[in-house]
C-alpha cells in the first residue's frame, strides 16, 4: 500500500476524516455493499464533471475506475450471492473501501490544492496516482470474480481493467511537465539578475495557469507560504526554491494585476481577531499563564518546543527564527536546532480550557501534523531579486497610487519587511520610509496601521534605524499614531516602534523629549491591552535607561503608571527594571516614594515574582535605600514580611538576586543597630546609604536585569 504520507500536505490543509484510515467492522454483507456503493458514488459525482487544472489524464482514470467497481458492487447487491460472499470477497471488499477513500482524498488535493503547488509537485503527485493503479490491479487479480454471481457484461468490464492496470505504467503529462520546467526557468532567470518579460509571465499564469485576478494570485502565495511553514526536510522543493517561488509569485501580482484591490477580506480578518479578543475580555477570565506566549502574551494556537524546552506559540516563534535569532527567547540559550516540536498536551488542556468557559478557540489547520518544522533563514538569490522587483512596483504606488492602491502597497510592504533583514534593507534603501511615513497621517484605518506596522518591521534592521529618526517628521509622526492612532493595533505597534528606535542609546533622548510620547506610553500601560502594556513597558524601560529621561518620565506620570503595572504579572518585570534604574537619580527616588503602593508592590514582587522579576524587585529597593535617603530606606526597612523574603532570596534566588539581597539585608541590619544605638533611624542611615553623587553612572545599566524574553515583534 502506498504509505499516507503522500497526503500529508492536504492534510495539513483540512484532515481527512477517520473512515480513510478505518475498515468498517461488524457490518453484514449487504451493509458492507452499501457502504462502499454510497463511498464510490460519491467519488464519481463529486469529480465526475469537475474541470482539474493538472493530472487531467490521471483523474479521469481514476474516476473511471471507481465507476466500474461501482457497476461491480451495484451488480452484486441486486445478485443472490450479495448475502453469502465468501470470507475472501469480503477481505477484498474492505480492501476495496480502504482504496475507494484514498481516491476520493487524492483526487479532492488535486481539485482544490494550490495550481502552483501541484504544478510543482507534479511527478510526485503523478506516482501516487500509479501506486493506487498498480494497489487496484493488485485486489482485482485476488478478488474472486468467478464466485460471486457477476453478470457477463461486469464480468467484462472488470477483466478489461484488470489487462488495462497490469500494462498501466507510470504517466507524467509533457504539457504539465512543459509548464513546471517554465516555472523552474524563471526562478532561474531572477536567480541570473534577469527579469522575465511581462508577456512571458502573463502568458504563464493569466493563460496557461488560469490565474486571472489579484485574489486568485495572492490564494496561490498563501498556499506557498503554507507549504513553507508545514514543510518537511526531506521533501522537494527545499525552502530556499519555494521562497523564491513566493517571491516570483507576488512580483507578478503587482505587474500583471495591479493595486485596486478590495479589503473587505483583510477587514474582515482583523474584525473576527477583534471579536474573539472582545468575547475573551467580557468573560473577565484571566487566561492561565502557561497557556499564553511568553513572546505574544496571546493565547497560544499552536504551541511548540523548542531545543530549550520552552514553549511558544509556532508562528511567534518562528517569526522570532527568521529575524536571524539563535537563542531561546526567554532563557537566553543558544538553540541546539531549529526543529520546533508539537506539544500536543498543553495544546489539548487549552482547547479544554476555552470549550469549558466558552472562550473561541481556532487552532490553526493541520496543526495534527505529525511532522516537525524546520526554519530556513536562507533567501535565496531568487527570491531577493524578485522582491527587489515587487519592492520597486509597491513604492511607485506608494508614491503616485490612489488611496486604495497605496493601502495595499503599504500592506504588502509589512508583509516583505517581516521575512529577513535583506528584504529590510533593500526596502528602506529603495525610498520606503519618506511614503510609509505620510502614510501614518491618513484617514483610513488600514493604512494607517499597515504603514506604521511596515516602520516597525523596518527598524529591526539596525542600519534603517538611523534611517527612520532622520526623515524628518517620522518619529514625530510614530508619536502621533501612538496617541491618536485609528486603531488599537496601530497604537501598539507605534509603541513596538519607538521600543525598537530606543534600543540605540543616542535616539531615546530625543525620544523622551518628543512632545507626548512619554505620557503615550504611560497611558498605555495603564490602559491598553497585554500586548500593549508590553510593548509600552519595554519601551519605557528603554527609555529609562538614560539618565537625562528620568525628570521627564516623572512628570509624564511614567513612575505612577509603572508602580501600577507591578501588579501586573504579565509587565511587573520591566517595570520594576524601569523603576530600579530611575531610583538611583534622587529625584527619581522621591517620585517613587511618594507612590504609597510602589514598597508594597516591589514587596510583593520578591514575594511572587519571576526569577528576574524578583532580581529587579530587590535592586530596586537597595538603590531606593541608598539614592531617597532616610525616608525611603524607613518605608523600605519597615516593610512587613520583609525579613523572611531577604532570607528566602539568599538561598534561591539567582546570583545578582543574592547580592542584591545580601546588599539589602547589610542595609536592614545596619538601620537596626544604628536605630537601638542611637535611638533613632535617621543617624544611622549614614552607615547604610552610598552617597548618590559619589557613586558612578557610567556603570547605570550594567546592574539591572535585563528583560531576555523581549523581541521585537514582526507583524
């Protein structure tokens, strides 16, 4: 028997159901005919007039096939030995079911799988169709002919396809054959630096593939797309080939097709994402922790591990992959491979989770695949030619298009910029950012959030980083989409990209200093959504990693909306980083005295936090000890529980957490003694506390922990 794995691709598409892999049982024989005529007349009327766009010949063979087996079973149940076939018939007959299911699976991939995929798989597709000739011959020279009551005229019949399979060989169509060598040719030509003729392309797809508009088009590099996600090592073409097809693909959407496309598709998407975003809120359910990605902080879909054993969710962390990273996002480990494996388990206890409080749940097809994934980071020179081609079309647009034109070319530019740091470089240098960033101040939503989407996939790249806060009125703009953007995700992407602009330390000056931004990222840390908050923390402490920002972030209200988020577990950890390194300026120390619930929310942090979380908990409230004087370290040595916590932290707490802890703990025991001795806290602070201006600020970072888990996100 051919093995199943032929049908693994469409079964990443849409899995086929159970009776394709099980014989029926415990049926009389008039049932067993009946359900294998019900099974072949489906087959037959399902592909009987349908119009295949390659292995035509095979088809029809095939459905030929099953409409003579179908006259045998029909011939049999009208015989009087339907109800007294021998034990070999009936072997056979389930045989039979077993081969009739398999038809209907093979001949269904071949009706509705992508044109350009079967085009490319077009040998491989053409064997299984011989392997199922060759599985039939097989049942048919076994299969009792002479003893269960055919009349003449089947009998005929099914001799006739017995002699016909035995002489079948393997059938490839030129014409099919001619069409994926063309294909191969123009991946070749782009690989050259030479760019096809447009009449070859559109005689190619427009009249040979019968690809006639923008949406046919873009279905096709989906399904392209998908086959490079889902694809198996050891499977042709290899990744380097399918991203050049990708790339070809999508170059001649835009030349042959043009821009005025409707987004009534791509609004829809966003609204069903909003939806379910909407319906989990208004449970007030908090989603179980384990159950989020730790990159998203969404819900995870497709769970997966990686090398480390950390689980993320897939298409996180294979953005993650492909932006060039070689470590474990939340440990900071170097990865052994880049195999992610499916965790089944976790993904199982989250579907069981989401049916029993009604929160929607759409795991992603196919994610019942048994194959692992593999990353390729490797364009091919294919594909960054034909990009580079499209590129140059999606900025004319971007320049001289019409508003819907422009949308789309804004969105298509987010897509490439999201796929390796060649096609952001390539992007920004072709005069992108000037477009993307008039773009930020239109009036359609979409747009809007496409383009500041796109500057953020941009600024990943660290040379366009540069390029971005030079084109004058980009960053002020960015700012203004933060604060008044259409939507919720553009607002949050704006946020992502003055993250991304401050991780060079020249730029987060300027930043801070942009009228509103500060007080943007405040707000949305108290108000936003998780992954707002997240991509507002992060850029807050950033930001606070430069001396000169710290009166600005006090008076924008950043320390308030950062004593907020300790109680947050999903953003307390960069905010007890941001607050560490604010408190070591005096000014800094006092605003966050004044917070009642900043001691007590640090405390609690020691108490419940995160490893990392609690490192920058603890260092917090050392240099609130030594930069806010003695009334700071009163509140902070006061603190209920806090003893127990010193204690615990120096026997598991990681090693900057110890010291820091062991630091803490010399300032307690010296306030005591100094207070027993003295009769008072404020004479013995002196012993405790570093003088501020002695201490040296050339070392402010180096002594805060560092967030690993935070990524740029690539949307």
């Amino acid at each position: 028997m051919a093995s199943a794995a032929i049908f693994s691709s469409l079964r990443r598409r849409r899995s086929p159901s159970l009776e394709a892999f099980l014989v029926p049982v415990d049926l009389s024989d008039v049932a067993l005919l009946e359900t294998l005529i019900s099974v072949a007349s489906d087959v037959a009327s399902c592909f009987s007039g349908h119009r295949f766009p390659f292995q035509r010949r095979n088809s029809r063979a095939l459905i030929g096939k099953v409409e003579i087996f179908r006259s045998m079973l029909e011939c049999l149940r009208d015989s009087a030995a339907a109800g007294a076939l021998t034990p070999t018939a009936v072997l056979c007959l389930k045989e039979f079911y077993l081969l009739l299911y398999r038809s209907k699976i093979l001949l269904d991939y071949c009706a509705q799988s992508s044109k350009l995929w079967l085009l490319l798989q077009n040998h491989c597709v053409s064997g299984h169709f011989h392997d199922l000739s060759q599985e039939f011959s097989t049942l048919l020279d076994v299969f009792p002919v002479g003893e269960v009551g055919l009349s003449d005229d089947v009998r005929e019949q099914i001799e006739l396809l017995q002699r016909q399979s035995k002489r079948a060989k393997l059938f490839i169509d030129k014409k099919d054959d001619v069409l994926r060598t063309r294909f191969f040719w123009f991946l070749e030509e782009f690989e050259s630096g030479r760019v096809p003729d447009s009449k070859d392309l559109r005689c190619f797809f427009v009249d040979k593939l019968r690809i006639l508009d923008a949406k046919s088009c873009r279905v096709e590099i989906e399904a392209l797309e998908e086959q490079i996600v889902n694809h198996e090592g050891d499977v042709e073409p290899t990744v380097p080939v399918l991203n050049g097809m990708v790339a070809i693909t999508r170059y001649c959407r835009f030349l042959l097709f043009g821009f005025e496309e409707e987004l009534e598709i791509e609004i829809q998407k966003k609204g069903r994402k909003r939806l379910i975003a909407q319906e989990i809120a208004e449970t007030f359910l908090t989603v179980p922790k384990d159950f989020c990605c730790p990159i998203s902080l969404d819900l995870m879909c497709d769970p997966v591990i990686i090398s480390t054993g950390q689980t993320y969710d897939r298409r996180s962390i294979w953005r993650w992959m492909e932006e060039g990273h070689c470590t474990c996002p939340k440990t900071g480990q170097l990865l052994s491979h880049n195999r992610l494996v499916p965790n089944r388990a976790l993904r199982n206890m989250i579907m069981q989770w989401c049916s029993a409080h009604g929160v929607p749940y759409d795991p992603p097809e196919g994610v019942d695949a048994s194959v692992e994934m593999f990353v390729s980071a490797c364009p091919s020179k294919a594909s960054l030619e034909a990009n580079r081609g499209a590129t140059t079309l999606l900025i004319q647009q971007l320049a001289d298009g019409s508003q819907a034109a422009q949308t789309v070319a804004a969105r298509e530019i987010r897509l490439l910029a999201k796929t390796g740091k060649e096609n952001r470089a390539f992007i920004a240098q072709a005069g992108a950012i000037p477009h993307l960033r008039n773009l930020l101040s239109s009036p359609n939503a979409v747009a809007q959030e496409n383009s500041v989407t796109a500057l953020l996939n941009l600024s990943i790249f660290e040379r366009n980083k540069s390029m971005i806060m030079e084109e004058e009125g980009c960053l002020g703009s960015i700012v203004e989409v933060l604060r008044f953007g259409h939507t919720t995700e553009a607002r949050e992407n704006a946020a992502a990209t003055l993250f991304s602009l401050s991780a060079v330390h020249d730029y987060k000056k300027r930043i801070a200093d942009n009228v509103g931004a500060v007080e943007a990222l405040a707000w949305l840390l108290q108000e936003g959504t998780q992954r707002g908050k997240k991509d507002a923390v992060t850029a807050l402490f950033n930001l606070s990693t430069h001396t000169e920002n710290c009166l600005r972030m006090i008076e924008a209200g950043a320390v308030k909306a950062m004593v907020v988020a300790l109680g947050n577990e999903g953003v307390a950890e960069e905010a007890a980083g941001a607050l560490a390194l604010i408190v070591r300026q005096p000014v800094g120390a006092m605003a966050v005295v004044r917070e009642e619930a900043a001691v007590a929310g640090l405390i609690g942090m020691m108490r419940c936090g995160t490893p990392r979380g609690k490192e920058n908990a603890v260092a917090a409230l050392l240099e609130l000890c030594r930069s806010g004087g003695a009334a700071a370290t009163e509140r902070v040595v006061r603190a209920p529980a806090l003893v127990g916590l010193l204690q615990t932290l120096l026997f598991t707490g990681t090693k900057r957490a110890r010291r820091k802890a062991a630091s803490l703990a010399r300032v307690f025991q010296r306030c005591e003694n100094a207070s027993l001795h003295y009769g008072g806290l404020g004479v013995g602070y002196s012993f405790a506390s570093d003088s501020a201006s002695t201490r040296n600020t050339t070392t402010f970072v180096s002594d805060v922990s560092l967030p690993m888990s935070i990524s740029v996100p690539v949307l």
